[in-house]
C-alpha cells in the first residue's frame, strides 16, 4: 500500500517463483529463511553459474553470508567477476551449495538416493567496488571459512584490495532442497536378501598442519582447536 | 591427413580450448586425462549448469564416468532432463566436480585459500533413449556411489526405467584445476605471530545405519565394511 511502512523484519520464507519451485519431490523444497541461512552458513564453496557466449559456466568459488546479502569472491583477473564488473545492470548467476550427508542405499537399485541438503540461488551478482565494503567483505570470508580467523590475520592492504573482486548477490529467489532419514523401498523388496540402510558422510577436519617457519611460540589458535 | 587410420587410444591429455584455458593461475590447470579421470572418479555428486530462459541454472546431480562418458541421472520430470530431451541437437551444459581438501590459513586475510581439485566439463548433453544403455548407466551410477553394490541390489524393471531420465556427456572440452601444499605468504609477513597452515578435510564414512526391517540375518556386506 502507497505510504505504508517498509516491514522492519524480512517475512520468515522466501517468495517461491516459477524458477524455484520444483518440477518434482515438491515435499523437499523449502522456503524458510532458517532453513536456507543454515545450509549457507555450513558451507565456504559454492558453485556459481553465469551464462558466457550463450553457454553456461559453473566454477566453486568461496561465499560468505552477511545478513540477505550472499559475497564471492575472486582475483579481478577471473572471468565470472570481470564479466560482472562490465555487465550492466550486473551478471545474471545461480549459486548452489550443496551438502552430502549420507548414502542411501535401498534393496533396489532404482531406490539408491543421497541424504543431502542443498540452497539454489537464483539472481543478478553486482560488483563491489566500494574498498570498505570489500575490506569488511574479506574479513566475512575469512570468519566464513574459520571463525574467529579475520581478527587473527594481518588485514588485506590497498593494493590487495585492488586485486581483488568481490560480487554481491541478494538472497531474494531461493529455496532449500533436503533428503533425510532411511530408505524408501518397495513393500514387495522388503524380504530380498540385500543389505539396506544409510552410510554416513564423516565430516570434520583432521589435526591442523602448521607451517614450518612460524614466528617462535606461535601455537594453534583456540578456534582452531575446538573444531 | 586425409586417409590417415583413427588413432586408436585416446591423447594422455584433453586439448585446451578457449573456455577451458583459465584466465589466471595457469600453473593450476591440467588437461592430463589421468588427472582428470582421477577427480571425476572420486566424487559423485556433480554440479550441472544449463540456460532456461536466458538465465544460468545449476543443480546438483549424481553422475558416472564410462571411459570418455560421463552419465548424469535423475526424474524424467526433472528440468534438465525435460529440456535435454526436448533439445535438439541437445542441451549445452556445464558440469562440475569439486573436491574440497584443506583450509589454507596464511597470515595475510588475502592470502587465505582453500586446497581443491575441481573439473569442468564443457559440453552438449544428450538423452540416452536405449534401455538396454540405461540399464548399463544405473549400474554405473550405483556403482560409481559403492563400488560392488549394483550386483547386490534388485536391478531395475521396465517401470523404474521408464521413469528414469539419463544424460549422456562426452569428455572432449575438459579442464581440471588443483591448488595443492601449504602457506604462500609474502616475505615480509612470515615474522607476523599468527598461526599459518593448512587444516586438512576428513574424509570419510562412519558406521553404516541398516534399516531396521532387513531380511533376517542380512549383515554388512564386504564392500561396505571395508570403506
């Protein structure tokens, strides 16, 4: 309505459109926002697809999440982030993250599935070009991957930041994708003689691997040691 | 040379080509097939990117290699597999492996990296129409998740197949690119007294979880224990 108030709080679900409505399994599409920021906020590469002479292109790329605002970034020599830079009114893109959680494998082939959690991304990425933005960019990268980390690193420096591009895609056309739980078999399967069940993904990190030539009495950071 | 005989064994490696040449970090990039094979055959879930409506999309699939094929599933309600086979003379994708490795941490913000190795596959996608070459592609598929399964599961009947859509893709304009090691900090940063390394990725399954319905005395079969 003409000269009400802007909503000081996003609505809690995203508007479904055409693009992100699924054609199938239409039970495993989400919308909510707490939803989509969770599998974000899990993972540090995405896969990001932009259109180049008529063609698609999906290249991983690093992102962080600030807020509806979803960040890549890359050297202003990469091809997504140059084309972006010249594009008007910016490149069209679609960023998926996906996370493998488990293999699911049922008495008939046809049933083996994957447990998994994924966010599509539809919309237009725009170039970043103000330096505080991107300086404040950077360190959300950084704590995206290791939080904790930007505040214990030496700051990026102006000519750093010349080198580097940063896009900013809005989280406006999104959805959530998930698979959990067991297998979903044929009633008439359930005798055959197959093991069925769910294999878990081990997820984590192994022991850190320092560099050999740190200052002296540099050990490994608390953040790093509660992961 | 006109007349010439085939060659009858593939080049070692894929030729570069435009879009497979990278714009920067060309020390990161191959086109050794072995190196190629090795990424693609470690991983299952790909990322497939396709233009609907002028627009990229990307969607996270499970896919196969046989030999110089890579063979992409899914619902023949699905979008990709709807306009692939809708297509003609097919449907121009873009498809991506990435496996994440280690989370470099340098002393500089800008010099923070992940170690990967990722391929992407350029390309014409095409339908496989022929039962008895999707009954193969399942198979593989299943396969290729659990190496050993296929023979220890109910094959797929007419119906199941019917509902199955396939994509085949050859590996003709492919890249493969790997960041590998540790730190690369510039000189004047190495005193700095932050921690620096690489904290590597575990990798991984945990215990397998059978479904509480198998047939009596169904146990954990070989190729899953040893994993």
């Amino acid at each position: 309505m003409q000269g009400s108030p802007q909503p000081t709080t996003s609505p809690a679900a995203y508007s479904a459109t055409d693009r992100t409505v699924p054609t199938r399994a239409a039970h495993k599409a989400s919308y909510d926002r707490e939803v989509v920021h969770a599998i974000l906020d899990e993972g540090y590469v995405c896969h990001l697809g932009f259109v180049r002479d008529g063609a698609p292109v999906v290249l991983p790329t690093l992102y962080a999440r600030v807020g509806e605002t979803l960040y890549v970034h890359g050297s202003t020599g990469s091809r997504p982030l140059r084309m972006a830079g010249q594009a008007d009114p910016g490149l069209p893109v679609c960023l998926t993250v996906t996370h493998v959680d488990g293999l699911v494998l049922a008495r008939s082939a046809f049933h083996h599935s994957i447990n998994y959690r994924s966010v599509v991304v539809h919309g237009v990425a725009h170039d970043v070009t103000d330096p505080q933005e991107k300086l404040a960019v950077l360190d959300a990268l950084v704590d995206h991957v290791v939080p904790g980390r930007a505040a214990d690193a030496r700051p990026a420096n102006k000519r750093e930041l010349a080198a580097t591009a940063v896009l900013r895609l809005h989280l406006d056309e999104v959805s959530a994708k998930t698979r959990t739980g067991g297998v979903n078999d044929e009633p008439e399967d359930l005798a055959l003689p197959h093991w069925a069940g769910v294999v878990p993904l081990r997820k984590g990190y192994d022991t850190p691997l320092p560099e050999p030539d740190l200052a002296p009495g540099t050990g490994v950071p608390d953040y790093l040691a509660a992961r």
